[in-house]
C-alpha cells in the first residue's frame, strides 16, 4: 500500500470491542503478514473496562442491525488483546468513551478512529499533519538549552504545518473538506535522549 505511489502508507485498523469479529481481529496479526501496513486497535467503552474488572461478560453488536448476537467475557477478551499486543505489538487500545469526552467539535460526529500511531483522534475522513523539533540542536553546553529558540521554532513548526493543510493535494474532497475544517496538526519533539547527553543529564535524575 503506497501513499501517491511513492511511499509506504501508514494505516490504522480500528474495531469496537463489542463486534461480533472482535476475537478474529486480535489475533488477525499472529498469522505474519497479515495486515502488515496496517496498526490495529481495539475501541472500548468505560462499560466494557468495567466488566473486564468486575469478571463480567458483555454483549457482541451487529454493526448493522444494532441487535445483541451474543456474549463474550470482558476479562477473557482483555486478556486476549493483551496477549495478541504482547506477541506481535498489536492491537493497541483507544479507549473510546475518554476520547469522546475530549472531542473539541462533538458536533460534527463521533470519532472512532485515529492517525496509524494513535496520536490524533480523528473524524471520518480527517487526516492529520505531523511535525517534530529537534530539542537535541538546542543544547547550548552543559545544562543550559536555547528556550528562546524554542519557543521561536514551536511557533514557526505550527505555522508550516497549517500551511500544510493549504498545499496538500488529498485524494479525496470528503478528505479535503474535513481536514481543513478542523486542521488537526500535531508537534512533537525528538532527539530527547541525546539532548540531555550533550546538557549532561542523566535520564534517571530528578
């Protein structure tokens, strides 16, 4: 799967827990290369955690229909992504109720999904663009970094990757007009650990 025909995509696979599919999905990735440009996760509810705590079983959902098909046990299906994300590293959880609680625009649906790393939540046809600063660059000798710097870059890094969202050519309109709609941007930062080697920084000090 290529992005433009240029680069390998990126892809997340997200199914609810209470999908009638939900014990084939684990373990879709213990068969190799099965999904192999896709990160897999689990969506669940506060209601399903809960049951999974109390040793209670839940009710699998028709996705079509909405009616009850049958019943699993929370802390069994748990432990099964647990054990699947041990062996292969996926599925991860997005834990689905906590994410709604933090939607800046509810009104304009329920997100279900997120980026293929889990960082942004997303609404049906969003996409997301992603930036880092180097704090590694900014070490300006023994434990003095360039905060001047990077307050200066995190404004600039912000700027470009709305400007991002102005420039890209999306495959699809339906992506065109959300992604712009809610300019999902996301800054991180890289470099840590060898920025703290040049500031002489032990990872375990206070």
């Amino acid at each position: 799967i290529k992005q433009g025909g240029k680069r390998r995509g990126a892809n997340m696979g997200a199914l609810g827990v209470e999908h009638p599919d939900i014990v084939e999905f684990v373990a879709a990735k213990r068969a190799g290369d099965a999904l192999a440009n896709f990160n897999t996760s689990v969506s669940v509810t506060d209601a399903f955690m809960q049951a999974a705590a109390r040793g209670e079983d839940y009710a699998l959902v028709h996705p079509r229909t909405g009616k009850a098909v049958g019943r699993l046990g929370a802390a069994q299906v748990l432990r099964a992504i647990a054990d699947a994300a041990w062996a292969t590293g996926d599925p991860g959880l997005l834990f689905r109720d906590a994410i709604a609680r933090a939607n800046p625009t509810p009104r304009l649906g329920a997100i279900e999904a997120t980026n293929p790393c889990g960082e942004v939540p997303l609404l049906p046809y969003e996409s997301c663009n992603l930036g880092a600063i180097n704090v590694a660059r900014l070490a300006r000798g023994a434990r003095e970094l360039d905060w001047a710097r990077l307050e200066a870059l995190v404004a600039e890094a912000v700027r470009f990757l709305d400007d991002v969202i102005e420039v890209n050519r999306q495959p699809l309109p339906e992506i065109a007009r959300a992604t712009r709609a809610t300019r999902k941007i996301g800054l991180g930062v890289m470099g840590f650990a060898e920025g703290l080697i040049r500031l002489g920084i032990g990872y375990d000090s206070d």
